[in-house]
C-alpha cells in the first residue's frame, strides 16, 4: 500500500483558515489501511478544526466525505455535484489522490492533509515500513526477494557497504541492513552463490530520473 | 615475495607492488577550506616514506576541498595521489569526467568506494546518488582504461591509464561473505585492496587465509590498514562507536593500562609491531597507514616497521 502519515494540524489550519465552507475528503484505500486519511481520521480531523476555529470565533463550515478511491474517476465524480459549494478541499489521500481531484476540479483549492511517505507494509498496527519505490525494473528474483533500492540507504546493487553492523544499517534508528537479510535469505535458500554475481549497472531511466513515468496497455485499453 | 604480473599503468604504486617490493600508502584529509597549504604541508610530512598518498572524498560526508583538486596539487608537488572516489555524490556523468579530469593530469591511481551515508556529516539534508555502487565504478574504471570507452559505448581518446583499487573490511558483518564480497571485487576489476584498520590480528589473520584458499591473493595486491591509537579514549571510541571496526578488548585494556602521557607511545608501537607481525603473512603485499590527523608519525612507523627507506621506482 501508499503509506501516509498525518499532517500537524497546525499546517492544514494555515491552508484553510480564509475559508468559509471545507470539505475534508477521506479515502477508502491505503491511507484507511495505515490510519491516516480512512473515514476515521476524517471524522478525527473535522471535530478538531471545527473546535480550533470555534475556539478563535471563527465561522467556518466543515464537512466530510470518504470516496472509494481518489485515483479513480468514477468516485472522485461522487462529489461533482457538490464540491463547488466549498472554498477549499482537504484531501486525507496520498499526494496521487489531491493531484487527481484537482486536475479534476481546476477551480477548487485541494490541499494535502496527509505526508505520502512511500510504498510499504503493515509491520504491526501502527507501525509501517518501506518495500518498494517503483523503480520500474524489478531486481527481486536476483536479491532473495529482498529490495535494495528501498531497503539499503545507498540503494547498493553489490552490498553491503562497510557499515553493516550487527544486522543493522550504520543510519541507525533500528534500521536493518537490506543486505543482511539479503545475504541471510540467499543461504536460506541455498543460493548464496548468486551472491557472488556482479549485478549490472541500473538502468535508471525507468526510475523517477527519467522523468514522470507512464504505463500504456493497448490490449485493455477502451 | 615473486612479481605478480607486468604493470598496466604507469602508477608508481602497481611498479612496486608488480616488483614484489611491501608497499607503502598513507592517507591525508584535505582541509574544510581552500588553503592548499595544508594538504600540501601534510603531504611533506609523509611523503620520503610512502609510495603513494591516498586523498579522501569528503570523508564522513563532511564538506572539504575535493579530492581530484588535492590530488592535482600533490601531482604538482611530483608526488603520487590515490584519487579516492565515492559514488555517494556524483552520477555516472561526474564520476567518468573527474576519472578523464584525474587522468588529464597523470593521476594514475583511484580508490572506488561507495561513501559514508550524508547522515554522518554537515549536510544530513542533501540527496544522495548512488548512480553507481563501489562495484560499478570499479568496473566504469577498467572500461574505460582497457576498453577505451565510456560508459554509454563511445570511444574516449586518450583513455585514462589508472590502477584501479577498492576498499576491503575483513571485520565487517555479515563476518560469512567476506571473502566472497573481495571476490566480487576482484571481479569488478580491483587490482588493488586497501583494508579497514587492522586491529583484530587473528581475524585478519584468518581471513587472509580464506582469501588464500581462494587464491585471491594472486589476483588482488591487499595492503593492510593500520591507523595508530592516540590515546585510550580513540580505543575505546573506536571500538564502540564505529561501525565496522573490529578492536579487541586486550588491545583496549593495553591503550588503557599505560600513563596518559604514555599512551599515543603504546598506541605507535602497537602499530608497529602490528606491521612486523603481518609482514610475513602470505598475500599481504604493503601496509596503508591511516594516522588520522598524526601524519607527522609516518615516517616513525615506516622505520621502525622495517619499511624504510622505499624503492625507487625508476631503478624497478
């Protein structure tokens, strides 16, 4: 899933404080998955601007929906009918979904009210980490399954560096060396040789350095 | 010791080395600031007792005065740099560019590393690259030298002539793959190895033995790092602070158990004697002495270590 984690409230408030009617727009998907942008962290967020701008005398209208999804059209059309009632928008979805609801919606303010953090997974509720960051030219059937794009600080095809200490990544704050596990899950699998193999130069094209990236399948397209 | 191979470079290092002679590198850290002078004036210091000087890289991801320009001014000096390079600040663009920019001056050695991470140092803010890992620089080095092209398939003319070397930590975990990580560096074209600071003799000792039972030795110069303990206190530091660095705790207790004022004494001596003992390890062919900001003892570690004086490399 896309991880998020809460914006501090005090920045959505400078977003929003000059308007008069806010919907807060939550999201069904990832961000419910990691309690940042679900239908309960809308409900969480509305109560307390609503009591911040009560608290300041100020008259502010906040209302809230959750959509399905907010990369999809069909769900962020829900509120078509309805959006140009408000003078700003805060969308609880990762940054895909504020982008998308305002190409949508190009006259309507939509402000982010979450940090998208990376691509990750569940470790316990409430704690979240990176898998992937969608270099677009998957490398795990060579690394054990292991990524050490997103998982090794310096992103080393040929790790580990010298600062793998004990399991651990020498950034520190309990981060475990991708190449430890890579290396561990290798003779896990009776594979360590492959270690030994030099991996190629990374085509980085296919990466954010090739600039905004595009998937086209002509065979489901309509 | 019997001579490897004939040399593929003009480097004064690989000449000694080729000749079977135990060489000698020393480091120095280019200043946090643009007088020349200083890097210069250490580089005095040392420079009748090593065959070849290695510049860092903006060691600790702290902001120097850049390597490539140190090495021009030792290069000037007549003496001979080790361009060390890390791959954490420059794409494969910059990387192949200072290796033509080194070359254009006959710089004719580079150290391929991979960096410490940005966290460490003045800029915990910035980007990383890591276009390219220490591996692949490696292998970018020995292209464009024995091929003559650059990365992207072009042809360079006047290709650099440079003895490639890269960096090996025999206490490094995962302790397993150490062996193997120097294999693949030897594959990626490392002609020489300098190590990690040395201070767990039996654990080196034992991995040469691994490197021997591979036969790497026979394929790769491996110089032995050896940086002098000041005090008790970098002991100790050494010990529990950096990440890497395998410091036994006799060798701790011996720093601790002398007067202060004794201390960067036993510190030399225990540098020396490291060198005398490792000497006759088989597949150790020279020491790279890292005296952290004590360059000013090299030359005393190079004698009494047996190493002095150094061969001429016009008379090999």
């Amino acid at each position: 899933m896309i991880v998020a984690d809460r914006k501090p409230i005090e920045e959505i408030i400078e977003y929003i404080k000059d308007a008069n009617k806010v919907l807060i727009v939550g999201c069904n998907e990832c961000v419910t998955v990691c309690e940042a942008g679900g239908k309960k962290e809308v409900g969480v967020l509305a109560s307390a601007l609503r009591m911040y701008f009560m608290n300041q005398g100020k008259d502010i209208k906040i209302d809230e929906v959750t959509l399905e999804r907010q990369c999809d059209h069909e769900y962020l059309e829900e509120i078509r009918n309805i959006i140009d009632q408000y003078q700003a928008v805060v969308s609880l979805a990762c940054g895909v979904g504020v982008q998308f609801m305002s190409e949508k919606y190009f006259q309507t303010p939509v402000f982010p009210g979450v940090n998208t953090c990376f691509m990750g997974v569940t470790e316990e509720r409430g704690v979240w980490s990176e898998r992937c960051q969608g270099c677009g030219q998957c490398i795990l059937a060579t690394t054990g399954g292991i990524c050490p794009v997103s998982r090794c600080a310096k992103r080393l095809f040929n790790g580990p560096c010298g600062g793998s200490s004990k399991g651990m990544c020498e950034i520190g704050g309990e981060v475990p060396c991708a190449w430890q596990i890579i290396i561990d899950r290798l003779t896990a699998l009776g594979r360590l040789d492959d270690y030994e193999k030099l991996a190629p130069i990374k085509d980085w094209s296919k990466e954010r350095a090739g600039g905004p990236r595009k998937v086209v399948r002509e065979d489901v397209r309509q | 010791m019997n001579p490897m191979r004939t040399t593929r470079t003009d480097s004064k290092l690989e000449k000694i080395l080729a000749a079977g002679h135990l060489a000698v590198t020393s480091e120095c850290g280019p200043p946090r600031g643009s007088d020349a002078e200083l890097i210069k004036k250490k580089a005095d210091l040392i420079k009748n007792h090593v065959d070849a000087i290695n510049i860092t890289d903006n060691q600790t991801s702290v902001t120097r005065l850049c390597s490539l320009a140190s090495c021009i001014h030792l290069k000037l000096m007549g003496l001979e740099p080790v361009l060390q390079m890390v791959v954490r600040d420059r794409n494969r663009i910059a990387l192949q560019s200072d290796i033509l920019g080194a070359a254009s001056f006959d710089i004719r050695n580079m150290l391929c590393l991979s960096g410490d991470h940005q966290k460490f140092g003045d800029c915990p803010q910035g980007q990383n690259v890591f276009d390219l890992d220490s591996m692949q620089l490696l292998q970018t080095v020995r292209q464009m030298r024995d091929q003559g092209k650059f990365l992207g398939g072009d042809e360079i003319k006047r290709p650099p002539r440079i003895f490639a070397g890269a960096a090996a930590n025999p206490f490094a975990d995962p302790f397993d793959i150490r062996v193997r990580r120097l294999a693949k560096k030897v594959a990626a074209g490392a002609e020489f190895i300098q190590t990690q600071c040395i201070y767990n003799l039996d654990r080196f000792e034992e991995w040469m033995k691994q490197v021997r039972d591979r036969g790497l030795h026979e394929k790769v110069y491996i110089l032995a790092g050896l940086t002098p303990f000041k005090s008790a206190g970098m002991a100790k530091y050494m010990k529990n602070k950096v990440p890497g660095m395998d410091v036994p705790d006799e060798v701790v207790k011996r720093m601790a158990g002398v007067p202060k004022d004794k201390q960067a004494e036993e510190g030399l001596k225990i540098c020396i004697e490291s060198i005398q003992r490792l000497k006759e390890v088989e597949g150790v062919r020279g020491f790279h002495i890292m005296a952290i900001e004590w360059e000013e003892k090299v030359p005393e570690i190079v004698e009494k270590g047996g190493l002095y004086p150094r061969p001429d490399p016009a008379a090999l």
